[in-house]
C-alpha cells in the first residue's frame, strides 16, 4: 500500500504525459525497415540481373563486352546502358555531369543541410519537465502521514537575451546562402572542367586521324623513293630515311592511343562512368564566339560571381556570429511553474488542497574576461572571413585575366594558323613532292615539308582545343555565360 500509494499516481500521471507528447513511430519504423532491405524489397534469388544481353540488329544476341566498345556507355549502376548521341555532343555531356557528378552531389547535400540549420538556429529550447516527490518521511515512507509531503511536478523554459537567437537565425541564413553559392559556384566548376575535358577528347581523337593521315602519306612517299631507287634515279639513303621517318611516326602513334585512352579515363571520370569506357567521336570541337572586353568582366565581377557572394555571405554569416556572442554575455533566465499534489494529512490547515508555484532562475556572467575573451575570438573570425574575401577576389581577378591572356593567344593562333601556317605547309607539300618526281628536289626537303605540315595540323587542332578550354575557364571564373 506505501508503495501503491508513492509511486502509482506519479508514475501513471507522467506516462500519460509522455504518451501525448510522443506517439507512436511505428508506421516509420515499418518504412525504415522497408528502405534497408525488408521482405518487400528483397531480390528473387537466381534472377539474372549481372548479365545482359543486347540484341543487334541481325537479330543475333550478344554480351555487353562483343558489343561495339565506342557505341555502349555503363552508367555507375552496371545494369543500366546509357546510349550516348554520335558523335558525341558537348550538350550531352555537360548534362550528364550536372546529373551525376559526385562534386556537385556532395554540395547540393550540404546546401540542403545548411537550409534545415536555419529554422533550429532561431528556436528556443525544448522546455524541461521535472518530477519530485518531496519531504516524504524516511520512518513509514506515507505521503498521508505529514502536510509537507507531495508529488511535486515542475515545467521550465529558457529564454536567452534578446537579441541572441535572431543573429544566430540570421547567422544560419547567411551560411545556407553561402552554401547555396558555393554549389552554383562548383556546378560552374564541372562545367568548366567537363568542358575542357571534351575539348580534350576532341583533341586526342583529331590528333590520331592526323598522325594516320600523314603515315599514309609517308607510305606513299616511301613507295616512291624505292621506285626511283629501283630505277636507278634514287638513292638508298632516300629510302632509309623514308623507312625511319616512318618508324617515327608509329611510334608517334602509340602515343595518341596513349594520350586518347587517358582522355576517354578523365572525361569519364567527371561523368561518373566506368574508367574503360570508349566515346564515339566528338562534334563540333572549333568554337566561333567572339572574345568579350575584358574591362567589363572585371567591373562585374563582384555581381556575377557566385565564388565572391559566397565569401560575402561567409563575412556575414561571422558578424551576425559576433553579435550573437555579445548578447550572450549578457544574463539569460528560466522561467518555471511548479504543481505540487498532495494528500490529505493530520493537521493540514488547507485540507489537503494541491499547491501551485511559480519562479525564474537567473544565469550571472560575473566572469567577464570569459565573455571578452570570446567576443575577441569572434572578432577575430570576422576579420578572418574579410580577409578571404579580399584575398579571393584578388585571386579571381588574377584567375579572369591569366585565363583572357590565353584565350586571347589560342584565338590569335587559331586565326595564324588556319589561315597562314597549315595552307603554306599544304602547299610547301605538294611542291616538294612534285619536284622530287622530276629529280627537282631532294628527298630530305620532302621530309622536311611533311614534317612541317603534320606539326601545323596538330598545332591549328591544339589552338582550337585551347581556345575552347580558355573559354569555359573564363566563364567560371566570372561566373556567367558568355557565349
């Protein structure tokens, strides 16, 4: 009965409370188990779903590695095909990279978890609820036996200084937003380097076309050095150097296979797909758009560059943070309201009647080097974020006019090349290779010419592939399109 009587109320009392207040998360729970694997969500055993089979157009049916290698694309889920366009269009890539990009992944995930900081940032915090029994005598342990004794139930609630839970709010708000420029700052980024990376590819395909071009010219000019030679109007030496030369070339060759299959590697790494994976070729690599003034850019640059309004919103987000540490020094109280129930008892002047209490409890900063010390630390930070804000946009305009300088040299070199170089060599070419067939000129200046030619066709290609690297390099830094 002592027992019955301490602890049955309270008890039974409290659990009502706490049932109101949290129900039930069994609904959840069954969704959880659901989302790890439960029953409903388990594979057939035996299904074949590690081998797919593709048909082609004979109607015969094939595995995945007999299929034409440079026409099949694996997404990062092996039993997916992405079935890219050919030839290859720099459009699909760059929306393949917005997909799928692991980097743009892990910003969009921590802007999203820097917009759910915001609304706890400006909350108070959860109330307190308390339960004592109280002045309960140690001889027969019964609430009836004295008036003192009772089930006491308390509620508390902290209000911090005014002023403290709206900067740390607008503190939050600033850091989401950063966060939010950070990711358009990095989906630019990938752009960029997803953009460079085709131009790449694009690079290392043309440049092999052009290194087989010119070994089948040398073949031809081989053949004709050992006609002449078998004639009797050559000489030996024009042969050897033909077989050398070619021999050079070869090697050459493997080379461009080399530099190609590292190209296919890094553009499909930024795609997320498979390492071995083989892209048709690209289109459209020359790129016409005018070049910008640079001028301008450079005045704009604070309004268009997401990198400069995140570090903005950093410098921010540190003084709403510097405030809030002021306020924080200042007292902060607890409010509580206090229902005491009672028994009736032997002498109870108020007949048993329950009691209702009320107070506030004070926090007393009197260690005040402890609050200037943190208020200097957050000064500091301040400080801190203008500095990487002044030292970022140094960088940047560092970055605009470096990038414009080589926009500028690939777009003088592609105008030099294609319209001076290459035709000049083309034609030095077919001069040389005419007058070496009447004994006009000999055979090392054809050599020479061919060597010449093939050096301006794979430097007008590389110009063109810069020119168009330089220029998606340029728009992330100003953060804007361009063309």
């Amino acid at each position: 009965m002592i027992k019955e009587s301490i602890f049955c109320a309270p008890v039974a009392f409290i659990t009502a409370i706490v049932l109101s207040l949290f129900p039930a998360q069994s609904g959840y729970a069954q969704k959880g188990h659901e989302e790890k694997g439960g029953p409903s969500s388990s594979p057939k055993v035996g299904a074949p779903h590690d081998i797919v089979a593709l048909p082609t157009t004979t109607g015969e049916v094939h595995r995945p590695h007999e299929y034409t290698a440079h026409r099949l694309l694996f997404s990062t889920n092996d039993e997916t095909a992405v079935f890219p366009p050919d030839p290859l269009p720099l459009n699909w890539c760059l929306e393949r990279a917005q997909q799928s990009s692991p980097s743009i992944a892990v910003d969009e995930a921590a802007a999203a978890a820097a917009a759910h900081r915001v609304s706890p940032a400006g909350a108070l915090e959860d109330p307190r609820f308390s339960y004592e029994a109280t002045n309960i005598p140690v001889g027969d342990f019964d609430f009836n036996s004295t008036p003192m004794s009772g089930n006491q139930l308390r509620l508390m609630q902290k209000f911090p200084f005014p002023g403290v839970l709206s900067n740390r709010k607008e503190a939050a708000r600033a850091g989401a937003s950063a966060a939010t420029e950070d990711l358009e700052d990095q989906r630019l980024r990938v752009a960029a380097v997803v953009e460079s990376r085709w131009a790449e590819l694009g690079f290392a395909q043309r440049a092999l076309e052009i290194t087989d071009a010119n070994i089948e010219l040398l073949r031809q000019l081989n053949e004709i050095a050992e006609v002449k030679y078998s004639l009797g109007s050559g000489l030996q030496q024009d042969v050897l150097r033909a077989q050398v030369e070619l021999t050079r070339l070869l090697e050459e060759r493997l080379r461009r296979i080399e530099a190609l299959a590292a190209a296919e590697a890094q553009l499909a790494a930024v795609l997320d797909l498979p390492p071995p994976t083989l892209f048709p070729q690209t289109a459209g690599l020359r790129d016409e758009s005018p070049l910008p003034e640079i001028a301008p850019l450079l005045s704009r640059l604070d309004d268009t560059s997401p990198l400069l309004h995140a570090l903005a919103e950093r410098v921010e987000e540190a003084e709403r943070l510097h405030r809030a540490t002021e306020f924080e020094g200042y007292p902060d109280f607890d409010l509580g309201v206090g229902y005491r129930i009672r028994q009736r008892a032997f002498s109870d002047p108020v007949a048993g009647d329950d009691f209702v209490s009320a107070g506030v409890t004070l926090r007393l900063p009197v260690n005040r080097g402890k609050w200037r010390e943190k208020t200097a630390e957050r000064a500091a930070l301040v400080r801190r974020a203008e500095a990487v804000y002044r030292d970022g946009r140094a960088r940047l305009r560092d970055a605009v006019r470096t990038t414009f300088a080589a926009l500028e040299r690939a777009d003088a070199e592609v105008a030099l090349l294609e319209t001076g170089l290459v035709p000049q060599t083309r034609q030095s070419l077919d001069s040389s290779r005419s007058g070496y067939q009447v004994d006009k000129v000999d055979f090392l200046s054809l050599i020479d010419s061919q060597v010449r030619l093939l050096d301006a066709e794979l430097s007008l290609v590389r110009a063109v592939a810069d020119r168009r690297a330089a220029f998606a390099a340029l728009e992330s830094a100003i953060g804007k399109e361009l063309r």
